[in-house]
C-alpha cells in the first residue's frame, strides 16, 4: 500500500472511505468489486500523481488487478475516469451527509457546515474536483461529465434544503431562497477550503479547526435570518451554549433582521430602468477583445529579425493564445511554434524545456488578467465601488472561455508544481493590495470594525462566488445571475454590512441614500425578485 500520511497525516473521512475500497475483499471477487477497486484506485492515484500524470498501469496494480482486466471493465481511459468521478461524487455525498439530527438547530447546522469545512480541505476531495475540471475541457467527455456533476451537486444541494426547509416550517429561520440561505451558510468556509485550493494555494488549516470557524458561520446566519421564534426558543432552550465560546455576547441573537437597516428594505423602491450601466462593468466580450488586442499586439514581427528577445516575446504569447484557446492540457509546441511564426528548433534554443515555456506563458496570462481586474473604480458609493469591483472579477471568470483560462492553473494544480507557490504568491500579492485599500478604507471612515484581511474578504465574496464561478468549475455549467451580477455582488455585500458595519455606517447610508445607486440598476425582472424576498 502506498504510504499516505504525508498528504493526509489525520486520514480524513473521504480517504478513509477510498481505502476501505481499495482494500475491499470478499470470499470470490466478483467484477462488481473488481471495479470499484479499480475506481478506488483511480481516485487515490489522482491523490497520489494528480489527473495529468496519472497512469492506467499503475491504477491497475494498486487495485491489484492486469491491466487487460481493467480494460475488460472500462473500454477506456475516459470511461475510466469518467465512472471515477461518479464514483468519488457517490463517495462524497455519503461522507457529506453522515450527520444526524439534532433538536437544537444551532447544534445541528454546526455539525453539518464543520463536516462540509473539513471534508472540503481534504486532499483526494481537492484532486477529486481539479481531475473533473479538467475533464470538463475535453470536449468528447463535456456533456456526459457536466450532467454527472450537475446530478451530484442537485443531490448535495436537496439535503441541505430539506434542513432549511424544516427550520422555515418551524418558523425558526426567515426567507424564500433555499439556495441563497444555504450559500450564506457554506460560502464562506467553501471560498476558504475548495476555493483557497482551487487558486493553487496549499491545503488551509484554521488555527482554532473547522470547528470554530463553522460557529462564526452559524451565528452570522442566524443573526441575519433568526425570527423572533428561534429567539424565544434559542434563550428557553439555551441553544446558544454551542456559540459561547466564540466570544458574542448572550443577547447576540436580540437584533433581528427587520430592526436593522438592511438594503433596500428600508426604503420605498421604484423598480424601473433608471440609469446605465456603469462603464466599468464590462460583458465578457470586453473581457476576451482585451486578452485579444494585448496578445496580437506582441505577436507583431518586428523589423530586427535578430532580435532574440522579440522573438521569445513572440513564442511566449503565442503559447498564451493556444492555451486560451485550446485550453492548457491540449497544448501543442509545434503549433505554439507556428503561431509565433518561428520553427521548433528555433523554440527549443530559446527554451530549454517545455515547463520554462509553459511557466512564462502562464506569468503573462496572470498579468494580463491582474492588469484587467486591478483598474479601481472611483465613486463615493462604497457599496457601489465594492460591488462593481466584484461583480467584474466574476464577470471575468465565468465567460465561456473562462475554464480554459484557468486551465494552466488546474494542470499545475493537479501536479502540484513546484513552481505554483511563486505564481500564486504574486497573484495574492496584487489582489489582496487592492481589497485591503477598500476595506482599509472603509474601517478607517468608521463603517466596519473586525481585522482586514483574506478572512474578511471570504466571508464577504464566499456566497457569491458559489453562486458563480464555483458552479461554473464544479459542475462545467456556466452560472447566470438572477438578473446582474452586480446586484449579486450587492446583495452579498448588504447581508456582511448587516453583521460587520457600524451604527456610523448605517447612519451614512441612509442619509446619503447609497441604495439609489442599486435602484438605478433595477429592471422589472429585480422586482420581482426583490417582492419574493
């Protein structure tokens, strides 16, 4: 058996589970469990080698079967691996879903968003969803494996509706959106697990454990969706002793949401078409005619055919422009070489593999896009310019193209590069600049309190990023917005103000009467949504 603890030194649950497949034994072996070795096989080598550099022959002998046998059950490698992305889903789900009632909903709902932190850091689960990222790009396997995804994740999602629906019919919590209620629940600790993954970081590890962070995530939902039921019940019952360690107070639950002042909820809204969009907040075209014009622009021949540094110009922007293209798993260096309009011998002097090449197109990809996505936005709105800044930033990565655009990362990802570290550290570098001058600035006007930083930047953006391009790279549908993704953006924003402003914020807002700005952005599709809640 292949030693694992130094992935996974506490064996967490999911990899348990694959192992306790992998090891599976019966008095005759059937090809029923033949095969579900052989997909338990898969996903630990996923784990082991990542999807890219994962092989057949060596799946084989860790499910203790010949090759031929394997070949005889799965006719190829993407029925293969295709079955072992249902197999991990079927996998996850019971893992995800090992957690019994409880009386006390505080209780309940902490063990449930605990499981889904911890279960999400594990390391099979992250290799798990690069492996179907990547399978999404090729294109003979897209349409069965986004339906498999689309399932997995309806199922996952019914388990956490059924919860929250028993809770409204208890008339414990308020709200008509099961999926947004769920989002606030699990976005936060999903942007600080799968998504922190996801951007090539290394695994998160709280210092205090899921644990705790699940109770920060609780006690917001509920401070934002508690009626006055859940507050009678939460005091006579004493529910809240599963949130005192965190630190709040004991009438923490006291200000329910309808005392606050919440967004447009506290105004007299006329639900017509009032301005124009902001120029900022640009559609996907803009998004690709940038990438176009800047990498067209440096595959330009220049007069010196001497000019070597040119020329390597040339190359690295041409192996941008396929990757964007074809996507980074299909790169090909003779056409790489041809769009740069040089030979391959030409290539290979100037570089002397294909990682040197592959890591300089991906250092200028990731300028390009922090070029595209640094561009601040003046206005004294700050919910405006918050909302603007993020809804692009989605915008940007959830286009068409936008898993092909990632796709060097999840590649890199998926073999864990030893080059990854400095790409994601220049990435970090640049973006969390620019969200801690906002919400610096933001503290320093009196309108927040709490520490700034990448915690506080999650528990703003994790909701609407599930919403987004979490289900664009989970499940390879591309996800639309209800009516803008500003308003997305908006909404989230409004639900971490009613937890993290201040009374001073609160105050301002009403008395410059900031939500006109989202007013002027409503059609009537936004009435109706805002009439349903």
């Amino acid at each position: 058996m292949t030693e694992h603890n130094h992935l996974c030194p506490d064996r967490p649950q999911f990899q348990i589970e694959v192992l306790k497949h992998l090891a599976s034994k019966s008095r005759r072996i059937d090809d029923t469990t033949r095969s579900r070795r052989v997909l338990a096989a898969v996903l630990d080598e996923w784990a082991q080698f990542g999807i890219t550099q994962a092989q057949v022959s060596r799946i084989a002998k860790r499910a203790g079967v010949s090759t031929a046998t394997l070949y005889r059950l799965f006719p190829d490698r993407c029925a293969l691996f295709r079955q072992a992305i249902q197999f991990g889903h079927d996998i996850l789900f019971e893992v995800l879903t090992d957690c019994p009632a409880h009386p006390n909903p505080i209780r309940q709902l902490v063990e449930m968003v605990t499981r889904h932190g911890e279960i999400m850091n594990e390391h099979y689960v992250q290799q798990l969803f690069i492996s179907q990222i990547l399978l999404l790009l090729n294109t003979e396997m897209l349409e069965v494996t986004r339906d498999l995804l689309v399932t997995s994740q309806q199922r996952v999602k019914n388990y956490w509706y059924d919860v929250l629906s028993d809770l409204i019919k208890r008339d414990l919590i308020q709200g008509t959106s099961l999926e947004d209620l769920r989002l606030r629940l699990i976005g936060t600790i999903q942007a600080k697990t799968l998504g922190w993954f996801l951007q090539g970081h290394t695994r998160n590890a709280p210092n205090q454990g899921w644990r705790r962070e699940a109770k920060f995530m609780v006690q917001n939902f509920f401070k934002l969706y508690a009626t006055k039921k859940f507050v009678v019940s939460a005091a006579r019952f004493n529910w809240e002793w599963e949130l005192k360690e965190c630190g709040h107070s004991d009438d923490y639950f006291k200000t329910l949401p309808g005392q606050a002042i919440k967004g447009t909820d506290a105004l007299e809204v006329n639900y017509s078409l009032m301005g124009m969009m902001d120029p900022h907040l640009m559609d996907t075209q803009c998004v690709d005619d940038f990438f176009h014009r800047e990498i067209t622009n440096l595959l330009v021949k220049k007069g010196n055919r001497l000019d070597v540094t040119h020329r390597k110009v040339r190359i690295i922007a041409a192996c941008l422009d396929e990757s964007l293209t074809h996507g980074h798993h299909a790169l090909s260096i003779p056409a790489v070489a041809r769009r740069a309009g040089v030979s391959t011998a030409t290539l290979y002097k100037l570089f002397p593999d294909d990682k040197t090449l592959y890591d300089e197109s991906y250092a200028l990809g990731q300028r390009l896009y922090l070029c595209w996505l640094s561009e601040d936005i003046a206005h004294p709105n700050p919910m405006y310019r918050l909302s603007a800044l993020l809804a692009r930033r989605i915008e940007t990565f959830t286009r068409p193209s936008a898993l092909r655009g990632v796709s060097a990362l999840m590649c890199a990802n998926a073999s864990r590069s030893d080059r990854l570290a400095a790409h994601v550290a220049r990435s970090d570098g640049q973006c969390e600049k620019q969200w801690r001058q906002h919400f610096e600035r933001l503290k320093s006007e009196g309108y927040i309190t709490g520490e700034v930083g990448w915690p506080m930047f999650q528990a703003w953006w994790g909701p609407v990023e599930c919403k987004s391009y979490y289900k664009l790279f989970t499940t390879g549908e591309l996800p639309t917005p209800r009516n803008s993704w500003f308003e997305e953006c908006w909404r989230c924003l409004d639900d971490f103000m009613a937890i993290y402003a201040t009374p001073h914020f609160h105050a301002t807002r009403k008395k410059l009467n900031w939500d006109a700005d989202l007013i002027a952005y409503h059609t009537d599709e936004s009435a109706d949504i805002a009439a349903c809640g």
